[in-house]
C-alpha cells in the first residue's frame, strides 16, 4: 500500500500533452479507477494551502499521520495476532474430534479459515480502489475519511462480539478493518500539498506510518501474553474502538473537506492572475478612477496572493520543482511511452499485462509468506521454539522494514531507470525465494530482513511504472485494475494452502519452489521486454531531436 507515494507529491507532464502547456500544468493526478463511466460530479474548487493557517496545516499532517499509524494497514500485522487467535481457540471447532485428542497445536481446517480471513481482507484492501478512488474524486477527503472510520468501528465491533454472534464475524470484522484502512490512507495523500516545499517529507511519513501500522497487532499481542491471556481480542477490540471515534471527530473539527491545490494548480492561479485584473463589469461603470481604483484593489490582492504561493513553494520555485521532475522522467527511460493513450489502448498492451501477471504473483507470494511464516518455519526446523523466533522477529521487522526503506526507495527510484528497478525487483524476489527454502536459522533471518524491505519497494515500484508507463489520465483505472486483479488472484492462496497440507504433508518447499520459479520466468520476460522497448524509445527521441535542430539550423543557413 505505499502504492502511490512516487506519484502524487506532484503532477508532471504527460508526453502527449506537451504541445499544450496549460492542459500540462492543469494535470492531476486521480484515484478514480472508473473515471467518465459514471456521470460527473459537481466541480468543488479545491483550497490553496496558503489560505489556511500555517499551525493548522501542521496540526492537519500530524494528526494524519498518527490515525494511519493507529489504523490504517493494521489487517496485514495478521502474523503477530494469528497466535492470540489460535491460543484463543477461535476457528478451533473446524477441528476433528481425533485431531482434538490427539492435541494437535492447529488444524488444517483452522489453519485454513484463520488464513483465509486474511486472505479476503488482502484482497478487498485492493478491490476498494474501485469505489474508493470514486468516492474521493466526488465527496472529497473528509467523507472518505468518515467512511473509513466507519468501517474500521464496524470491523471492531464485529471482531469483539464474534464469539457471542450466532454466524462467523470473524472474517467480516477483519474484512471491516481492512476496507477502512486505504479510505483513510489514501484520502490523506492531499495533505502532501499543505507545504508543496516538503511533499515528499509528507508522503514518507504518511507511507511509513501505514508500514509501521502492522505493529498494532504485534503490541496487542505483547500485552496479551503480558496480562497471561486476560487481555481477550474482546477487551483489545472495544478498546481499540477508540481510534475510529477519534478519526471521526477530527475529520468533522480539523481535517480539510476539500483537497489542497497542487503545485500545477497554484502555479495557474498566479498566471491567470493579470485577467482576473479585468472584469467585463468594469464596463458599466462611467467613472474612469473608480474602475482604476477597482483594478488597483484586485491588482494588490493578486500581488499579495502571489507573495504567499512563492513562500509555500519554498526557495525552489514552482520552475525548479518541475525541471527536477523533468530530469527524473528522463533517468526512466520509459516515461511517456502510452501517455495519451486510452485506458483499453493501453491495457491491451504487454506493458499492462506483463506487469499485471508479475504482481498477481508478487502479491500472491507476500500474502502467503505472512499468513504462513510460522508453520513454514515449524516445518522447516522440525522445532516450533525456533519458528516462534523467527515470528517474533518478523512481527517487529514488518513495520520497521517500511519506516527503514521509504527514503531509501525514493533515491533507487528517481535516480535508476525503469528496467533497472524491474531487474532489482526480479533478483531480490528471486534470493528471497531461495533463502524461503533453506532450513538455516541465519536464511530465515536474512530472508525476514530481505522481505520486509522488498514489499513496500515492490509496491511502490509498481505506482511508479504505472504512472511513467501509462500517465496520470489514466492511472486511476489502470493502476486500479492491476491492484485488483493482483487482490483477486489472492484467493488462490486457499489452494495453495491446501496444496502444502494434503498434497506435500505440511512441506512448505514444493509450493515455494513453484511460485518462485513463476515469478522468475514472468519477470525476465518482463525485464526484458522493457529494457527493449527503452532503448527503442530512447532512439526515437533522439531522432526526434535531431530532425528538430535540422530544421531549426537550416533557415538559419538558408538567410
């Protein structure tokens, strides 16, 4: 989920539009996946940040960061509340009355529903971008912001009463709890605007504080096994009810019900400036030196708005900020090559589908090494003792491996190129696939310390190629239907489940093996792919640039 922290900080140029400088500067970035398919919203002026006060703006930053620390990607510190789960007999009913006897630490069949509750909630985290993107583009920040605590107080109210509740809420809670986390998340990426200077600052800490939610469940379980199991997920989940009702209460009193302008929208406000000077009223006043006085009034207000827009954006400059992305896009290799085509155009491209079928993978083999790290491992060593171990060591690392990586991943993704990004993906993807398999202690570690800091540069990775490959009019639909389709394929982890258990007897190495060999061969056909089509691209605009300064020099030789 730090899926669009390399895209929104600020809005670039699209290839196709570079004959058209204000189209350019207007573009911004959406999150609606189904954009023109349903009727348009009533136009809702977004607020320069300049217009609210400098310490609510801070206010506004912190207090979102601190919600999506508290909330907002809790469902996937799933390994560190599964042992609470199982040690609180949930799902045990699913096991055999032999199995019972035999007093087995977990069942395949609760094994199987404990994983298939985290299943739905990683795969509808991903399917809310269709209506989410939707509901932020139409209703703004603040209700997609009460939606989500909505959400997430539901999912809290279902998980306390499960047990009391005569059907399974178990997986409806955790479904809850999932839905409400990227409405929150998401609907406070505007925030990076409040100071345009520090965008990115923002974003780093808004993503790192999503990463490090995961540790929510991890603390619980620190304070269950503390309290010597009197702590019950009951007790836990009423009192965690209190982080909805807090996100509620500042959307209603602090948080902004409109999006903040970005840069491209400050920057047109002080160019259109000098015509908002003359007003076609100004004709139906005969006293020439009031309408000077008007022009004079308007002329001061614009001077003034400018002063405040050219400190918001810091020393740099709206100028300097746009030639540094430019310089950025560049480094790609790939930026522009679909932008300008339409959503269908683009998706039935290899450049879609090759990304697509490497993610459905990627996210298939994350999700699984989460729900599973324990009885890997316990398999593996032939010794639970150590398997905890290294569990414990996993519930820790997940939330610091986001914190730790995200200003890393921003220098590997603004200063490499494109096929350099998919080549690194591709090998860490591959080492972590075959320390997965290895019964060592010192591979279990390496491979926890290696996933932790490949999962948010994979998904951020993605954001990135979505936005340079296909563009910001597109990005919505297109980056949303690989996000979905790879959430949906998620559901094949039940097979895969079922797959080491019966078939393999608990080995978790045959199915390892198998998914690290698919990502392998995706993944070099996709690398490859790319890396082709950037030094075809990179050659065409260098021709293009040559046949320019032809035409530009031979005038000059003709006169």
């Amino acid at each position: 989920m730090s899926l669009v922290h390399r895209v929104t900080s600020m809005e670039s140029r699209d290839r196709s539009q570079e004959r058209s400088p204000d189209r350019a500067r207007d573009r911004k970035l959406s999150f609606n996946p189904v954009g023109s398919w349903v009727p348009p919203a009533a136009y809702e002026e977004p607020v320069g940040a300049f217009e609210v006060s400098r310490t609510k703006r801070i206010f506004q930053v912190l207090v979102a960061v601190i919600y999506c620390l508290l909330g907002a990607g809790i469902v996937f510190g799933y390994a560190a509340i599964k042992p609470v789960l199982i040690e609180e007999g949930v799902y045990r009913d699913q096991c055999t009355q032999e199995e019972v006897e035999r007093g087995v630490r977990t069942c395949f069949q609760q094994e199987l529903h404990l994983n298939f509750m985290f299943t739905v909630a990683a795969v509808f985290t991903n399917v809310s971008a269709l209506p989410l993107g939707t509901i932020l583009d139409r209703y703004g920040p603040r209700i997609t912001g009460i939606i989500g605590s909505i959400l997430i107080a539901i999912g809290c109210t279902l998980f306390a009463f499960a047990g009391q509740l005569p059907f399974d809420a178990y997986i409806p809670g955790y479904l809850f709890l999932a839905l409400g986390g990227p409405f929150i998340f998401i609907s406070s990426f505007q925030l990076s605007n409040t100071f345009p200077a520090h965008s990115g600052l923002i974003l780093s800490m808004l993503t790192g504080a999503f990463d490090a939610s995961s540790a929510v469940f991890l603390v619980y379980r620190i304070l269950y096994e503390m309290s010597g199991g009197s702590f019950t997920p009951k007790k836990f989940f009423l009192v965690y009810l209190v982080v909805p009702v807090f996100i509620f209460v500042v959307q209603i009193s602090l948080m902004p019900s409109k999006s903040y302008k970005t840069v491209g929208e400050l920057v047109k406000q002080v160019e259109g400036g000098e015509e908002d000077e003359l007003h076609d009223s100004d004709y139906e006043f005969e006293d020439e030196a009031h309408v000077g006085r008007l022009r004079e009034d308007r002329r001061i207000r614009r001077e003034s708005v400018v002063s405040e827009i050219t400190q918001l954006l810091g020393p740099k400059g709206a100028e300097t900020m746009t030639k540094e992305e430019e310089r950025k896009n560049e480094v790609s290799g790939v930026w522009g090559v679909l932008h300008g085509e339409s959503a269908l155009g683009q998706i039935k491209t290899p450049w879609f589908w090759l990304i697509t079928i490497f993610t459905v993978l990627q996210m298939t083999r994350i999700n699984y090494f989460v729900a599973t790290i324990r009885p890997q491992y316990e398999y593996l060593f032939q010794d639970y003792d150590r398997a905890v171990e290294i569990n414990s060591f996993f519930d820790i690392a997940l939330p610091l491996g986001g914190l730790i990586g995200v200003p890393f991943i921003g220098v590997i993704l603004d200063s490499t190129s494109t096929p350099f990004v998919l080549a690194l993906l591709v090998s860490l993807a591959t080492v972590i696939g075959v320390l997965g398999v290895l019964p060592f202690t010192w591979a279990a570690y390496a491979n926890v310390i290696l996933f932790v800091l490949y999962r948010p540069l994979y998904y951020t990775a993605v954001s990135d190629y979505s936005a340079k490959v296909f563009g910001f009019a597109t990005f919505g639909k297109v980056y949303g239907l690989i996000m979905c389709l790879g959430g949906l394929f998620n559901f094949s982890q039940s097979a895969l489940d079922a797959l080491t258990h019966k078939t393999f007897h608990k080995d978790p190495v045959p199915v390892n093996i198998i998914l690290l060999l698919l990502v392998l061969v995706v993944g070099l056909v996709l690398v490859g792919y790319v890396w082709r089509r950037s030094r075809t691209l990179k050659r065409k605009v260098l021709e293009e640039e040559a046949e320019g300064a032809r035409e530009v020099l031979i005038p000059r030789a003709a006169g």
